[in-house]
C-alpha cells in the first residue's frame, strides 16, 4: 500500500485517469493543468515533431505547470515542496485513403464526433499515450505507450444509436468512444494495453511509483 511520502498529484482533469488510479488503490490529488495544449499541439506539429513527442511534450508541460504552482503555495505557507506530479497526454492519428497522417483532437460537439468517427470507420487508428512524472523541477520518469486500434465497418444506423446512447459523454474522449463502455461495439481489434487506451499506461507508471517508494514493493 501507499507509505506517507510526499503527495502524489495527477495533473489532469481526465475522469478516466483519475478513474484508474483510484482503482488501483492509490491516495492522489488531481488538479486540471491550464495550458494551452493547442499552441503547444501546433508548434510541435509545425516543428515535423511526431505524434509520441508532441504527446510527451504536452504531458511535460501540465505536470511542470502543476508541479510549479504547488510548489510556489508551499514554500509561501512555510510548507514541504517536492510532490511527485503525474502528468499525461493521448493524440490520435489514422492515416487517410491518401495516405497522409490525420491528427485528431476531443470533438466540439457530436457533428464532428461524427465526422471523427465516419474518418476512422474501417481504419486502424493510433493513441500516442504519454505519461510522465516531474518532481523538483525535472523529469523524473517517462512512457509512451501506442495502442493500436482497428474499428469495424459499422453501419451509418449503428453509428446514429451509438451517438444518441452515448451522447455527449465521448466528447472527453478523443476518439470519440469509452472502450470499457459501448464504444467497445466499435471496434474489430484492439493491440495494447487496456488502461493506456483509457489514457494511462498504468502498469510502466506503478512500477516506477515502486522503484521510486511512493508505492511499496
Ligand atoms: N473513458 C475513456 N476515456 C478515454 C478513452 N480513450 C481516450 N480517453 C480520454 O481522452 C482524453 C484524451 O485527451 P487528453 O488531452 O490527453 O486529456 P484531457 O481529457 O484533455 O485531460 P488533461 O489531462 O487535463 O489534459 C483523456 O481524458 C482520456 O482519458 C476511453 O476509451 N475511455
């Protein structure tokens, strides 16, 4: 079980990440990182950076922007600096007819949820899973995890009830489904770790909570 060593913090506002650490039995704060992940997105991407980079990057820059804040309230109250930051970020890319690499973000609404989904029917998709702790103003451990996804030829009604069920639901989701829900009746095939398509690579990140005595061995 979880010794009293410094806080661990997830700095996210996933519901799923917050979802599977919890389950898996650990004491964390969760607290959503204000960066701008489009510009951030947009420069990488202008930089010919890949998916797994821009991910990292991304995953980077909401657990050092966390990790800063608390630190800073820390020291201004006297208090213990030095919490381990959790920080995560998922792209999607599926490749068109025309053979280019499609970025995909969350939908703004079920209209491009559609779309999204129409674009990847049939297709094998990829979610660029980065997860990574910073602590004391560095990196301190890494994992990219690349699950593979290959979705079915469903019909244009199937996908018309998948959207009215699901509704609004998987606009969280950058693929536009929950695996562990219906989104599961999407797909043909499924290459990678369960909890990593969810958006954590859970089993790299508790060995390394262990290596690192946040979590006992
Ligand atoms: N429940 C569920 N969520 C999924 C699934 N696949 C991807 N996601 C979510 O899709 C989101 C990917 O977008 P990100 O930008 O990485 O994360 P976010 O939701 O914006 O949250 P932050 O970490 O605060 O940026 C994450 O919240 C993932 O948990 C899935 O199969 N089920």
């Amino acid at each position: 079980m979880q010794r009293d060593t410094p806080a661990l913090v997830l700095a996210s506002a996933s519901s799923a990440r917050r979802s599977l650490l919890s389950a898996a039995g650990l004491r964390f704060e969760a607290v959503a990182a204000a960066v701008d992940e489009d510009s951030i997105k947009e420069s990488g991407r202008a930089e010919g950076m890949p998916p797994g980079e821009v991910a990292t990057m991304l995953a980077e820059a909401k657990a050092r922007r966390v990790a800063t804040r608390l630190d800073r309230l820390a020291e201004a109250e006297g208090g213990r600096a030095g919490a381990l930051v959790i920080g995560a970020d998922q792209l999607l890319t599926c490749r068109t007819d025309a053979g280019e690499l499609r970025w995909f973000d969350k939908p703004r609404d079920l209209a491009e949820a559609r779309e999204h989904l129409l674009a990847l029917r049939g297709r094998e998709h990829v979610l660029h899973t980065a997860v990574l702790c910073w602590r004391d103003g560095a990196r301190v451990w890494q994992h990219l995890a690349a699950p593979r996804l290959v979705m079915r030829r469903f019909s244009d009604n199937f996908l018309d009830r998948y959207l009215a069920e699901e509704g609004e639901a998987i606009l969280g989701c950058v693929g536009c489904y929950r695996l562990e829900g219906p989104g599961v009746q999407l797909f043909e095939r499924v290459e990678g770790d369960h909890a990593a398509v969810l958006g954590l690579p859970l089993l790299p990140l508790l060995g390394f909570l262990r290596q690192h005595g946040v979590l006992e061995g």
